[in-house]
C-alpha cells in the first residue's frame, strides 16, 4: 500500500461543532470504527508512534490514518508506506480540526472495514483541545524534551485526553524530566487520564499503548453491538 491521497478541507462556517461530533461518533459506532484523535506539539514523535503502532498491529486489524496538516504530504507518505491507508488532510492554514473537517477526511478516506482510524490532528497543543473533532477518544503525545511542566501550561489539552503517552524516554538521561512531577500535575488536572511512557523510536515501554489501542478498539465494537466477530484476531499476540 503506497498510494495515498491529499485533499483540501474546509470549516464549515454553519457548523454546529458538538452536533457534528455527536453525529460522526453516531456514524463511527455503527460501522465499528474506533477514530482516536491523536494531538502533540510538532516534533513530539508522532509519526514515528503511528509508525512503529501500524507496524505492531497491522496483522491484528485494519488501520486508517488521517493526517491533518497545513501543508505537506510527508507524514502520509511515511504512514503509507507503514502499511496503513491514509490520507493527507490540507487544512488550509486552519491550526485545528472540527468534527465538520474530520467527517470531510473520513468520507474521502472511507472506513468501511477499518477498526481503528487515527486522526493525527494539526502539531498544537492550544486549539486542538478546544473542538471536539467526533472521535471516539483523544491522545496526547508529550515528549521528553518538551518537559515536565506542560500540564501547568495547557491544562485544557490535558484535561480533555482518555490518555497521555510521555514518548522519548529514551533521551531522558539527558533532561530534567521528573516524571513522578509530570504524572501527578496531568492527573490533578483529569483524575482518569491514563500515562503512558514509552520509546516510539525503541519500543521500550510500547506494549503498554498497543494494548491500550486493542482494549479501546475491541471496547468500542462491543458498545457498537458489533462484538468481537469483526476482530476476530483479538489478543492474538
Ligand atoms: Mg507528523
Ligand atoms: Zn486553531
């Protein structure tokens, strides 16, 4: 799989952005995709986690991924090539994704048989909390280098994610990254976030998201009534 296509997306000046989100998830549960809106500052590492993620689970499930840029087609190329169907997702300048934008990209894309779509949101850690794009959960990457006080910063962003992966653990010998700190500010400010530290580039640390990713997809079918027949292959691993 090395074809991929880019398109341009538009906000929809109308749009009603909770009922978007509200009617994409509707559409999401009864075609049993789970949609994960993946958000981090540009450089956190996410493309090599989505890399490294499709790699791992590529046997198990079928894996879309919409990646949202101002400009580019790099990412999706790299994700292609991973072995993903994906999409490039030209968003005009626009710094963040509504619901209306992030249907737009699934209608192009079509999720008919995927079970997991990742939406890699636009590289900010401000306005992309602020809009609920209709997936069915979201994931923030903070990397190593960024530190240890950016819940302090973007408390929203924080408080708005099901899960927070700490990547480049593998540079942490060379930062001041106090993880029991960083841990403890994200969780003050959303008791139920999960933390989650890894390599994306060693895959140290990486079991513990892929099985997260297994859990939500295989959670998400069985509330959508489709149970565990159109993912078969669960837990195979
Ligand atoms: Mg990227
Ligand atoms: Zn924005």
């Amino acid at each position: 799989m090395d074809k991929f296509r880019v398109i341009e997306i538009k906000e929809s000046v109308f749009a009603d952005n909770n009922a978007d989100a509200a009617e994409l998830r509707n559409t999401l549960k009864k075609q049993g995709t789970f949609l994960l809106n993946l958000m981090s500052s540009p450089g956190s590492g996410k493309t090599t986690l989505l890399k490294r993620t499709i790699g791992e689970l590529k046997g198990e499930m079928n894996i879309a991924v919409l990646e949202a840029d101002i400009d580019s087609d790099v990412d999706a190329r790299t994700v292609s090539e991973a072995g993903a169907k994906a999409i490039q997702l030209h968003t005009g300048g626009m710094c963040h994704l509504t619901a209306s934008m992030t249907r737009q990209g699934v209608e192009e894309i079509g999720l008919d048989g995927i079970d997991l779509a990742i939406l890699e949101n636009v590289g900010n850690l401000v306005c992309p909390a602020e809009f609920d794009t209709g997936a069915c959960k979201n994931a923030m990457i903070l990397s190593v280098p960024e530190g240890d006080d950016k819940p302090l910063k973007y408390p929203l962003m924080f408080s708005i994610c099901d899960v927070l992966v700490i990547n480049k653990i593998d540079v942490a010998p060379y930062f001041d990254f106090d993880f029991e700190a960083c841990k403890e500010r994200a969780k003050k400010l959303n008791p139920a976030i999960e933390i989650i530290t890894l390599s994306g580039k060693t895959g140290e640390g990486f079991g513990t998201w892929t099985e997260w990713l297994r859990k939500s997809v295989k959670e998400w079918k069985s509330a959508a009534g489709v149970g565990d027949n159109a993912f078969v292959r669960y837990g195979r691993k």
